[in-house]
C-alpha cells in the first residue's frame, strides 16, 4: 500500500491545478476528486485504500515501475 500511496502522490504532483478538482472516482454512490483522494490519503482513511487500489486498477497511477 505504501508504494501506491507514494505512486499517487507523484501523480498527484503533476496534475494540472484545475484537474484536481475533477471527480476521478465514484465510491460508495459518492463522487471522488483528486483533492478529495489526497486528503483521505493523507489521513490513511479506509477510503483511501479502496480509492488507492481503483486507481491503480483503472491504471491512472502507475502500479508496477
């Protein structure tokens, strides 16, 4: 899990300002952004290890280098 959190944050990182307030995921009926994920991943909340995985399931971070 920490290498997709470290994997997210350099995605993370180069993400345009304006995307990160884009909903990127749906979890649970609710809509997900970038800001969102980054706070949950900053707490090391549940969500944010299902939001973690989906990314990497949906390949919008990197899961292997």
């Amino acid at each position: 899990m920490a290498d997709l959190k470290s994997r997210f944050y350099k995605t993370f990182a180069n993400l345009p300002l304006g995307v990160r307030d884009e909903i990127v995921l749906v979890i649970d009926g609710q809509p997900i952004t970038w800001n969102v994920i980054k706070l949950e991943v900053d707490t090391d909340s549940k969500i944010s290890k299902r939001a973690l995985k989906l990314l990497g399931e949906l390949r919008l971070i990197k899961t292997e280098q």
